[in-house]
C-alpha cells in the first residue's frame, strides 16, 4: 500500500524506489502488482545496494535484524527510514 500512495502521491520519490525485499522465496522474482516493482531477496540487495542508499523498513521490528545482516557485509553509510 506504501508503494502506491507513493507513486500517487509523490511520484518523483517513487522513481526512485528500486526494488522490495522479501525473505519469502516464493515472493522473490515477482512483481508487486499495480507499482511493477520487482521483489528480490536480501543476497540480491547485497549485490546491488550502494553507499548512500537507503532501505525503507516497513516494520521497525525488524530494524535491528536489518541492520545486523547489512553491517555483516560491511555495507556502509546505508540509511534507514520507518514506515510506522
């Protein structure tokens, strides 16, 4: 739902949304519908994620999880912001 008041709302910033993660496999590879927004798995980000990037936690439960499995990569100066 985030994804499409973004793009409604503010579709200079949904332009530069790049993809959605998600652990699930049977997620991964597919389209979130309505946004054609590609779904792929944390490793995939690994490969893909840039310095100065920022990941948009959907639920900041999960935060610290996130953040322990980037900085494992040493992935640096990565940004966080929260949905809720």
């Amino acid at each position: 739902m985030f994804l499409i008041y973004l793009k409604l709302f503010n579709p200079t910033a949904f332009k530069k949304v790049k993809f959605a993660i998600d652990i699930d496999k049977n997620k991964q590879n597919k389209l979130l519908q309505i946004v054609n927004i590609k779904i792929i798995s944390p490793k995939t980000l690994l490969k893909v994620i840039k310095p100065g990037d920022t990941i948009i936690v959907a639920n900041s439960n999960y935060f610290n999880e996130i953040k322990k499995y980037v900085k494992s990569y040493k992935l640096k100066k990565i940004n966080y912001r929260f949905l809720d």
